[in-house]
C-alpha cells in the first residue's frame, strides 16, 4: 500500500496542488487542503475499484475536498452574520427547508458531537444526553441520576466546556480554524 501511495504522490503531487491552489487562491489552505485529500486517499485506496483513471478518482477527491472547504467557510460567514441583525424591522422570507448538503453538513457535525461524547466522563456524558438528547430539565435530570441540582449544573458546565474544547481541537485538525 506505501509503494501505491508513494507512486499516487510522485505522479499527480505537483498537478493536485495546482489544482486546489488555483481554487482557493491561497497557498497555506491550498497545501492544508491536498494533506487533506491524501488523507482521504490513504482511507479509501482498498476501496478504488478501477472504474475511472487512478487521477479521476484522486481529482474527484480534491475536488469534494475543495467544495467542502467553500461551505465551511460559507458557514463561518454566515454565522457571523447571524450574530449581527441586518434588518431593522421586518425579515425577509426563507424558506424553512434545510437543503440536502446542509442536512449532511448537520448530520456530520451531530457525528461528531456523539464521537467526543464517549471522550467525556460517565457523569457529564448522562448529563448532557439526559439533558440536550432527552430534553429532560436540572431538576429531572438530578432526580434520574441522583445528584444534586448544583452537581448537575456543575458537570454540564464542565461537559459543554469539554466538548467545545474537543470540537475546536477537531476544526483546527482539519484546518477549519
């Protein structure tokens, strides 16, 4: 699989970094973004079935890649300008249906969200399913586990705190910081 690797890497480096770089016009995401597409290429060579060029599938890849990277960003944007009210009165008309790529976009952030979970402890991982997956409220949530409403406030606290320092460490990872 390194010889494989080794080969993909010598023939189409130079090409693919182009390519992405020509893209986001920026050198420093452009070579995040190919460290990025050779992740995914190491992840998925045992599952290259041969039905496209071995530089189809690698460019295919940098592309889904490169897309990715614009909607985070756009995402980044937006958020922002959600932080800010825009219009002074009245609200302009949206349509309330998420769009499929929002929808995988919300489903793999929810992802990972369940992955960090299992990173947290025992107590702030049932406190914080009890409470956001379950809706249950403090005092609920205290009686199930049979702590008091100061604990349960306490380890929430420290789970969400927990789980923003885990999410961050995963964007920054992946460059999206």
């Amino acid at each position: 699989m390194k010889v494989i690797f080794e080969k993909l890497y010598d023939s189409y480096h130079q090409d693919l970094f182009q390519f992405i770089f020509y893209m986001v016009k920026n050198k420093q995401v452009a070579e995040d973004l190919v460290q990025e597409v050779y992740i995914k290429v190491l992840k998925s060579l045992d599952t290259f079935k041969g039905d496209s060029s071995e530089k189809t599938w690698i460019f295919s890849i940098a592309r889904h890649t490169t897309i990715d990277y614009f909607r985070s960003q756009k995402r980044k944007r937006n958020r922002i300008a959600e932080f800010f009210d825009w219009h002074e009165k009245g609200e302009l008309l949206q349509d309330q249906n998420h769009l499929p790529d929002e929808i995988a976009i919300k489903n793999e952030e929810i992802t990972q969200i369940y992955n960090h979970l299992d990173k947290c402890t025992v107590d702030q991982k049932s406190v914080l399913i009890l409470r956001y997956l379950h809706s249950f409220s403090i005092q609920e949530t205290a009686d199930i586990l049979g702590f008091s409403l100061s604990k349960v406030k306490t380890t929430q606290h420290r789970a969400l705190k927990a789980l923003r320092k885990l999410l961050t460490e995963n964007e920054e990872k992946r460059g999206d910081a």
